[in-house]
C-alpha cells in the first residue's frame, strides 16, 4: 500500500473570532473563508470532513512531488490572504465580526502514512494513528499563527530539505512531543506580503454632482448599526418591501460593495449590485444600483444612517436616477417619480414598524 497525504488548513484566531464579534456575520466570514480553501485545491485533494475552523484533505495512496505540494501550499495561502484583503477593502459593514476579519490567519499541516477507513452512513473516511498525528500537529510550539508545518517523514518522501528557502518559503526544524514519543517537522513563516494576491473589483464609489430625485428622513428607534443590519440583510427585505416575489442572493456572503442580488418584482428580473459613496463622518450608508427597471437607464438607492443616540438614528434616503431619451424623461416626470417616491414611503414606513417588533 503507497502512503497517502494529509492535508490540513486551519484558520488561526477562529475561536476568539467567533467569541468576541457578532454570530451571524462571523458564520459567514469563516464560511466564505473555507469555501476559498476548498477551490484553491490545485492537486485533487479529497475533502474529508469540515471540521469547525479547518479542512480535513486527503489524497489517497498518492503524495505529490515537492513542486506540487509547496505550490499546493501556497494557493492556499493566496486565496485566502486574497479573499481577506476583499473582505477588508470592499467593508460597508460596521460590524466587529466584518471589522476584525482580516485579523484572521492561516496555518496548513502536511503529513504523510498508511490509511485505513472507517465507514459512517455511508461516508468513507479517513481512519488510524497518521490521521491523530496528524491533528496533533496542530497543536505545536511553533510561534506564529501563519506557517506551514510538514512533517519530517513527508519532507524525508518528497526529498524537502529541512533549509528549502525561496520567495515564499524560509523551513526550519522543529519537533514536540505527543504522548511520550517525539515527532519532528519543519516549518515556514509566511509572509502575505510575498504571495501575489489575487485581484478583485474595487468598491462602487459612485459621485453625483446633482441633489437626489428623491430625498426621505425618518428617525427610527434602534442603533444605526442595527438598522444598516436590517436593511443590508436581503432575509429581512419581505419584511417591509411590497411586491417582492424572491429575492436571489448568496445567503453565506456578507453584503459589501460589489455584491450583487437579484430580486424579482411581479416575475421581472431587477439585477442590484451594491454601491456606496461618500458620508459625513460618522454616519454609515448602503447603496445599490441597476440598470434593469424601466423606463429608468440607471438607477440607484442609498440609506444612509446617522447615529443620534445609543440607541436611536436617522434614515435618509437618496434617489438618484437617469434617463437618456425624452420618452423616458416624459414618463418619469408625469407618472413614475411620484409611484417611486410613495413606494419608498410606505417601504420605509413597514421598516419602522418591523423594527418597533423587534
């Protein structure tokens, strides 16, 4: 039987994450961020289980070559280090889970050995001493919370030498002790700053150099944080938007700009995606545009919150819209401004009631 390779990414600091921020954003943080380690497996790995924080692979009695693995490693790294530098430059949320997420960091364990199997409900999985190992290796006295750590016995089978030194890589030796028998390994610092981060759309920040269409105020009785959480997130929108037949979204993502949603109005397909632009300091704001509704070319909403107590705000709302033909104009002028501007008055009214509920 060949050996086979274990294969561990776990995200450093998930645990005071999760503790200390708010629950249903820091859920979706660490999901997107596993969802990411999942696709930048470059070498077939096989997913085993998801295990809280970290990623349990495998590839069957198999090890890539030390080309394929280091440059395993490093995807890995990238994507991550990639999605955390999204999250941080493309941010609307205020929230402490959105706000300390790029704080998050990333440790991966190679290893190697026989494997047996264990059979549950039909799930094959990976079973024996290796896969303990494995785990254990987890628990080291490397100090860093951002490396890779590959066991003496695989970097002795993919001939890695315990001083392989590159851009990303600088291994050292290192070893610790598990229940009485010592295991050897060596490991590398990375430095995020020395992986090419992946590109990603900037944040929609749009200007206008004209008053809004529309302009709406109302003072709710909830933190302006808490009302952005309600307008920001689409599970809420049937609450106090009418005529809403479903709403299309990426349920696991936290909104930020660039996001998009669709919501479907009386079967016709209206296709957001989320804007910002800029604020007085001290307030927070949400935007999102489409160039789907008629007779309209573009059009854009944004709610603006403005903290006027601890618990208490005020809601702006700005319209802006444009229209190229005079056709459209004419319509908008005669018919549409006002049904827009008595639908966002009624929507803004079902959202206070919604909030006084809860």
């Amino acid at each position: 039987m060949s050996k086979s390779l274990l294969f561990i990414p776990d995200i450093s600091g998930y645990t005071k994450f999760i503790q200390t921020t708010e629950v249903e954003h820091s859920q979706h943080v660490i999901s997107e961020l596993l969802e990411v380690l999942v696709n930048a497996n470059t070498v077939e790995l096989k997913l085993a289980e998801i295990e809280g924080d970290a990623l349990f692979f495998y590839k069957e009695n198999e090890i890539p070559s030390q080309e394929n693995l280091l440059a395993q490693i490093e995807s890995m790294f990238t994507a991550f280090y990639s999605h955390l530098k999204m999250l941080e430059k493309n941010r609307i949320c205020p929230c402490n889970a959105c706000a300390t997420a790029p704080n998050l960091q990333l440790k991966v364990i190679a290893h190697c050995g026989n494997l047996q199997h264990i059979e549950v409900q039909g799930n094959r999985k990976p079973f024996g001493e290796q896969v303990i190992e494995a785990h254990r290796l987890l628990k080291n006295s490397v100090d860093s919370d951002n490396y890779a750590l590959i066991s003496r016995s695989l970097a002795i089978d993919i001939q890695l030498s315990p001083y392989y030194s590159s851009k990303i890589y600088r291994f050292r030796q290192g070893s610790d002790i598990y229940d009485g028998s010592e295991v050897s390994y060596i490991y590398s610092l990375i430095d995020p700053a020395e992986l090419k981060l992946r590109a990603f759309d900037k944040p929609n920040n749009v200007y206008f150099d004209k008053s809004p269409e529309i302009h709406l105020k109302k003072e709710f009785p909830v933190s302006a944080e808490q009302l952005m959480e309600y307008v920001t997130n689409y599970a809420y929108r049937y609450e106090w938007t009418e005529g809403i037949d479903r709403l299309e979204y990426n349920e696991n993502e936290v909104t930020r700009s660039g996001t998009e949603h669709i919501c479907v109005v009386n079967g016709k397909h209206l296709n957001f995606t989320t804007a910002t632009k800029e604020v007085k300091p001290g307030s927070l704001i949400y935007g999102e545009y489409t160039t789907s509704p008629p007779p309209v070319d573009e059009f854009y909403q944004f709610y603006i919150f403005t903290p006027t107590s601890e618990n208490s705000c005020e809601l702006e709302v700005e319209i802006y819209w444009t229209a190229k033909s005079p056709l459209k104009k004419m319509i908008i002028f005669l018919v549409a401004k006002r049904a827009i501007k008595k639908n966002v008055t009624e929507a803004i009214d079902k959202l206070l009631t919604f909030v006084k509920k809860h």
